[in-house]
C-alpha cells in the first residue's frame, strides 16, 4: 500500500510540477509548448541581417553667406559729410544671430577752422581719405514681413548691429566702436536690400583736445545670399 | 589541416578578385553613363510621415503658417538657412519649415533622413573654426580674426591675425598657434597654446621718434573655449609674448582677449 501511495504522490507531484521547465525537460513532458529556439519563427524576431542604414544630412544648399556692397553719406566730426562705399560679408549663424565684417571709405572735408583761417591745413589732403574695417555681430530683433499692394509679400528684418575694428583716419590707425541698426528687405529669397545707420566712434586729437568723435552714416546697400 | 586552409584561399582570392571587377565595372559604368537626375532628386526629396509639415512663409518662429502638407506628400528642399529649410510642395507652393518638423521626414523608400543640429558633440569633434576677439594687448587695444583646424578633439592649429591699436604705437600681428585641450568634451574646455609669429610695429610719429620694425615672436597662453549654443562658443584668453627685439633685451608683453567663435 505505502508503495502504490508514493508511486501516486509521485505521479502528482511530477504532473504538477510539469510547469517548471527543468522538470518538463528533465522528465519529457511539455516538449509541445517548450518555446522554440528564436531562429525557427523569424517573424517574430528583428533579422540581424539587415544593416541600419545611417542616413546623412541630404545634399542641400546651404544659403548661410551673404554678401553684398553699399553707399552713402558718412559724416566725419570737425571734416563734413561726403560719399561713402563700402563692401560687407555676412555669416549667419542662427535665424537671429549673424557675424558681419565690412570695410568702407569716405573722404574728410575742410574742418571750420581750416575754411575760416585760410590757407592752414591740419592734414593733409592724402591723410583726408578714411578707410575702415569692422568686425560686428548683429541680431534680427524685428522679423517681419511687408505687403506691396494685394498680390505681393515681402520678409523683413530689423537688426541691431555692434562691433570692433579700426579706421584709418588723419594720419593714424585708429581703435574703433561702431554701433547702429539696419533694416534687410527680401527681394527674393536670395536678394537683399539694407538701409542702414551706424555711428563709428574713435579718438582723434587733431583739433587740439583729445575727443571720441561721433562718425555718423547711413548708407544703402544689396547683398546677394549664397 | 593545412590542406584545408591552401583550398579557401584561391577561392577567397577568387571572390577578391570578382568583387573588384564588379566594382570596377561599377565605375567604369558610372563614369559612362550621366547621372540620373533622378537620384539627386531623391536626395533633395523628403516625405512627411508626421500628420502634417507646416510651411511659414520667412525663415523665423514668427512667421505666419500659411500652408499645410498632408502625411505621405512629397516636398522637395530647394535650400537651407540656418535651421530652416526653403521646400516646395507637390503642389508648387514653397515654405520654410523649421529642422525640428523636417527631422520627422523620410526619404522616399522610407528610410530615415539626417537633419544633425549642431550640439556639444560638434562642439568637441568639429574640424572647423573661426572667431573675433578682442582685448589688451599690454596696454594696447587688439582685435583679432582667427581659424583653426582640428586635427582631432584634441590637437588644434590655428592661424591668427590681429590689429594692435595703442597710444604710443600701432601694428599687426599675424601668429600661428597649436592648441590642446585636455578635457575637449567639456562644456567650459581649457586649453593650452603655444606659438610664434612675427609682429609689425609703427611708432606714432607725433609722440615718439622711432623706425616701423618687423619682431619675430613667441608666445605661450592659456584659455577657455565655452560652448554657448548651436554654432556658438565664447572663448577667453591670456597670452604671454616675447619679442625678440634686435635691441639688447627683448620685450615681454602679456594680452588679455575675450571673443565669440562659431564651428563649422
């Protein structure tokens, strides 16, 4: 009786022990619903086979350069107003932020006191040529967009623009600020017109004192994105 | 064993062999035959797999949407400025849409399309770079303009030019560094500079009776190279110089500069 009562409790317990894998394997059962090994369902499994493709950046055109000439008026403290010129380049570095470097020359007049004492000259008339140069990071602080009659949208930007560089002016290089703002008009999505006013600030001492003079100008210009 | 080994060989050799002359034929084929226009189009063309592209008219967050694309069109991308992108839809019309709605695109066999945003990754390993800076330059006003070129994370070369502006005297300085940065991943990454160069001095006739010279110079500094955002960084940085002037003693002269840079 003992015997036949532990080969029962035997045939229970591995009957409910046929749930644990070891068992199932270890006595045959279950061999059915075993999982199979993964290569057998490739449906069910990413294929190793197929190499993820690292797609680049497409081959766009990048427009972030623009470069363009300009004129005006400049006004040069003590030595009057004349034509300016001048070429720029421009790198635009996010929707908002650019770097700028432009060069420019304008020409000095005759100061009050060189017309009113006559024939006195302070510089001379080769010294009267300025050239400058300037490094400057600008700022599209008004994005907007201007409507020409029904048809026709134009983009816009104001900008605020500041920088660093030097003038050549009466004789000496000069260590100069320039500050002003500008205001870029889309032609195309390529093609630019600028309205600007910037003020270059330097030291001079010709007239006597040493001063920072107040350099104004304003000027318009085209510039080309490429 | 070994017989086993000299019959793979010929055959491998033989696989080598195919395979070049496939590749050769490949090119030889390519260089035949025009381009397909088709596959530069592929390459231009993107299909929007979010529910919608929205197309603004001015390359800027605040520019009005003015059309929408539907998922599964078509947009070809006509160009790029900064992280906008000029697109025209089947349609014809053309928009700017931001980076972030084109990085949910795809190519045409629905493969996915790299639209990589510059980050700190590209601040670290970006070949690349060119700056401004300004500063004293012992006593003097100096800007600079410098480029440099990564010959890996950490080793860089640069070219600098500067404008030295003073009182008593002005000049140009043109210099050529190496640069090494010890911790490149670093957001704040110092560095190490070592270089030489010559600089260009003219006396202010007016205040001081002197001939303009051409020094030879040799510095050595150190700095910070500080990722800002995108493209950008700020960099600060001391430099000590010498100048080995034909006078008897030559002239040390320390710099100071802070600047802005952006990496390409």
């Amino acid at each position: 009786m003992e015997s036949r009562f532990r080969v029962l409790f035997l045939i229970v317990a591995m009957i409910s022990l046929s749930g644990c894998a070891a068992t199932k394997n270890l006595f045959g059962f279950g061999n059915e619903e075993a999982p199979p090994p993964a290569a057998e369902e490739p449906g069910q499994v990413i294929d190793p086979e197929v190499a993820r493709r690292e797609i680049k950046e497409p081959a766009i055109d990048r427009e972030d350069f623009e470069v363009g000439a300009y004129a005006g008026i400049m006004s040069i403290e003590d030595f009057g107003s004349n034509v300016s010129y001048g070429l720029r380049i421009a790198y635009h570095i996010t929707e908002g932020f650019f770097m700028e470097a432009s060069v420019g020359q304008t020409d000095g007049g005759l100061t009050s006191f060189e017309v009113l004492s006559g024939g006195a000259r302070l510089i001379t008339d080769s010294e009267r040529t300025l050239t400058y140069y300037n490094l400057n990071v600008g700022y599209n602080i008004l994005p907007g967009e201007v409507f020409f009659g029904e048809g026709r949208a134009y983009n816009t930007n104001l900008y605020l623009i500041a920088g660093l560089g030097s003038t050549t002016f009466a004789g000496d290089d000069r260590f100069t600020v320039n500050l002003g703002a500008g205001y870029r008009f889309l032609l195309t999505d390529s093609v630019a017109l600028h309205l600007d006013f910037r003020d270059h600030l330097f030291d001079i001492d010709v007239l006597g004192e040493e001063k920072t003079a107040h350099n104004l100008e304003g000027h318009l210009g085209v510039t080309v994105f490429f | 064993m070994s017989e086993p080994s000299t019959t793979i060989i010929p055959s491998t050799l033989q696989q080598i062999k195919a395979l070049v002359a496939t590749c050769l034929c490949a090119v030889a084929l390519q260089s035949f035959l025009p381009v397909p226009a088709q596959a530069e189009d592929e390459l231009r063309s993107v299909v929007v797999a979010d529910p919608y592209l929205e197309m603004r008219t001015g390359p800027g967050r605040g520019y009005p949407i003015f059309h929408v694309v539907d998922r599964g069109e078509s947009v070809q991308i006509v160009m790029q400025r900064t992280n906008w992108y000029l697109v025209r839809s089947e349609r014809g019309k053309e928009g700017w849409v931001e980076r972030a709605q084109m990085e949910k695109t795809l190519q045409p066999d629905g493969q996915q399309v790299s639209f990589a945003a510059a980050n700190i990754e590209d601040f670290t390993n970006a070949r690349w770079e060119t700056g401004v800076l300004a500063g004293d330059f012992g006593g003097a006003n100096i800007v600079s303009l410098y480029g440099s070129y990564s010959l890996n994370p950490n080793v860089a070369v640069e070219f600098w030019g500067s404008q030295i502006l003073g009182n008593f005297s002005n000049g140009w300085m043109a210099s050529f560094n190496v640069v090494h940065e010890a911790f490149p991943e670093w957001r704040v990454s110092p560095f190490f500079t070592l270089g030489a160069g010559a600089i260009y001095t003219k006396p202010k006739s007016t205040i001081i009776e002197g001939d303009d010279r051409t020094d030879q110079i040799g510095h050595v500094g150190a700095g910070f190279r500080v990722y800002a955002a995108r493209r950008f960084l700020l960099r600060a940085e001391y430099k000590s110089y010498v100048v080995f002037t034909s006078r008897d003693e030559n002239e040390e002269v320390e710099e100071w500069k802070v600047g802005f840079a952006f990496f390409f």
